[in-house]
C-alpha cells in the first residue's frame, strides 16, 4: 500500500505552503511577543522568565493547524533509532553546562520552572517548523545539503529578528550566527535518529542551560551588577556551540551517500 499519496495529495506547491507557514509562525511568535512586552523592547532572558510563553503557545498551535490541514504526515513524529550513537556527545557537553550552573547556583524555583517550560515550547515550536515542516518540503525540491544549508540560514536569520524585541541587534546578528551553528546540529540529530523528537528534548534543554546559565553567572556577580560585559561576549554563543557544529558534521558526513528516506505517516 502507497503510504506517500494521501501526504502528498494536493500538496505539489509543498515548499511555497512552507514557506508561507513559516511567516505565519514567525508573525506569531515576533508579535506576540511584542504584545506581552507591552510594545516596548524586552531582552529574551526577561521573556522566558517573566511568565508563560503565551506566543509560543499560538505559534505551536498555527503548526499543528497546518500539518492537520495539509495532511503532512511526514513530519517526524516517530520512534527514533541509534540514540546512544548519535547523542552521546551533545549529552555528555549538556551534562558540563548543567554541572557548571549547579556550582554557579540555580534562580529560584519559579523562574527555573519558567524558564523550563518556555525553552521546551521553544524547542517544539522551531523543531517542527524547521526540521520538520520546512525541512521536509525542501527534501522534495532539492538534494539533502542544499535542504540542510537553506534550512540553516533560514533558522539563524530568523533570529536575526530578535533584535526589533530586544532592541539589540548586533547581538541579534551574532546570535543568528550560532543559532545556525545549532541548526546543523538539530538536523543531524533529526536525520540520524530518524525522528524529530530527540531534536525537540535537545532543542529545549539546550536553550535551556544557555538561559540558566547566564541567568545564574548574572547572579553570582558575573553579569550586569559587574558593569558593561566586555565586547568579547556577544561571541560567547558561536564558541560553545563550536563543538556540537563540529560533531554534527561528523556525523553528516556521508550524508550524501545516505540521503534521507521518507519517514513514515502517523496519525
């Protein structure tokens, strides 16, 4: 039995859908966050931590919408494979960051919390809009290396529009960089364990270690009651994503040959 008609059933202009998809979810997680700002510039560290993700909540629920009404059931939601060889890695470097913010000391426990639950949304929300939606419509159009460096440069430049929340856009620009970084490694987590699931839990405790370990060198002295940071910081991001961007093109390397096999259809 073909499993692929019923997915691909109307969808030949899948990439353009996806395209227009991803607007959609950007217009919903920019504005939103705008609106629970008040309108005025707010920093991110204030934005996962001053309550509930409320835009992440509309931009997960504008995906979910999308792949119910144009079928896709291709987006990965499935049981994945060769967990230990292809995460051990990026979980023994995400155990280092845990480890240094128990010696720094973790925020309180409600912020903890909060910042927990809106890294994760975060997590889901870009993990299926990018590896999942976006990825799996440039699967169909091109070869596997230009679909993983489109989706790269679209996840980091999306970030670029962080700086019209935070008003920061150098910073913006830099994080666009190592948020492209982390990209690569999102898309080989995805399409070594053969499910998008690993890359989600990864996603989210990822940004949420970068998040609480600053929050807690912050409050250990390290941060604004230190003065100015130097110029130097902004780089930070680029340099400790630099080891799992090098494990991740260990681990694409013959990607080429491999490329990667329509997942199966659930729901």
């Amino acid at each position: 039995m073909n499993m692929e008609g019923p997915i691909m059933s109307g969808t030949s202009n899948r990439f353009w859908i996806s395209i227009a998809v991803l607007l959609l979810w950007g217009a919903a997680t920019m504005f939103g966050a705008q609106i629970l700002g008040g309108g005025e510039e707010i920093s991110l560290d204030e934005l996962v931590r001053q309550g509930v993700g409320w835009q992440f909540v509309v931009a997960i629920a504008v995906l979910l919408g999308a792949i119910a009404i144009f079928r896709w059931r291709d987006i990965g939601f499935v049981r994945p494979h060769s967990l230990f060889r292809v995460m051990w890695f990026p979980c023994i470097y995400l155990l280092l960051f845990g480890a240094g913010i128990v010696y720094l000391g973790l925020p309180p426990l409600v912020t903890t919390l909060l910042v927990f639950l809106n890294t994760m949304m975060v997590g889901f929300s870009e993990e299926v809009m990018f590896r999942g939606v976006l990825f799996r419509a440039s699967i169909e159009r091109m070869s596997v290396w230009p679909a993983i460096l489109l989706n790269m440069m679209l996840f980091g430049g999306v970030h670029a529009f962080n700086g019209f929340i935070t008003g920061e856009f150098g910073a913006a620009i830099q994080q666009s960089f190592a948020a492209g970084m982390s990209g690569l490694v999102f898309i080989a987590i995805m399409l070594r364990t053969g499910s998008i699931w690993p890359a989600i839990i990864y996603h989210g405790l990822w940004d949420f270690a970068l998040f609480t370990v600053g929050m807690a060198s912050a409050a250990s002295g390290g941060g604004e009651a230190a003065g100015e940071l130097p110029a130097y910081a902004g780089y930070l991001p680029i340099v400790m994503n630099l080891p799992n961007f090098i494990f991740a093109l260990i681990l694409l390397r013959n990607i080429h040959k491999d490329p990667p096999r329509p997942l199966p259809a659930t729901g």
